[in-house]
C-alpha cells in the first residue's frame, strides 16, 4: 500500500514538471513554428480533400454516363 502511494506522488511530481518545465516551453515554441511553416504551404485539410474525392467520383460517373449516352446517340444516328 505504501508503494503505490509513492509511485503516485511520484508520478504525480513528475508529470507537474514537465508541464511546468523548459521540455513544455520548447514543445510550444516547435509547435507554433511548425504551424506558421505549415500555412506557408499550398496544403488542405483531410476534411477538405475528402470531399473534393467525392466531387471527382461523382464527376467521374456523370462523365462516363454522358459518354455512353453519346455513344448511344453516334449509333442511332449512322
């Protein structure tokens, strides 16, 4: 029982430096620079992308749709 006392003041102190500590500090420093390099970038989100994907299919289908119908009118024509 008194083990797991220790441990859990232990971990307790150990956790409360490193948020308090400079390893917190440099972790925001790197965070803010790497999003500043990342909105310098061209890049979109995931959410972003995924629906662009689901436009092109459905353009995809609409697409091969209409070149069937065409095909379709080229045949009855001739």
């Amino acid at each position: 029982m008194l083990n797991a006392k220790i441990f859990e003041e232990l971990s307790a102190k150990l956790s409360s430096a490193a948020n308090s500590g400079p390893a917190k500090d440099i972790e925001k420093n790197m965070r803010a620079l790497l999003a500043q390099g990342f909105s310098k970038l061209d890049l979109v989100t995931r959410e972003e992308f995924d629906v662009q994907s689901q436009v092109l299919a459905r353009t995809r289908e609409k697409l091969t749709a209409l070149e069937v119908r065409v095909a379709e009118l080229e045949a009855q024509r001739k």
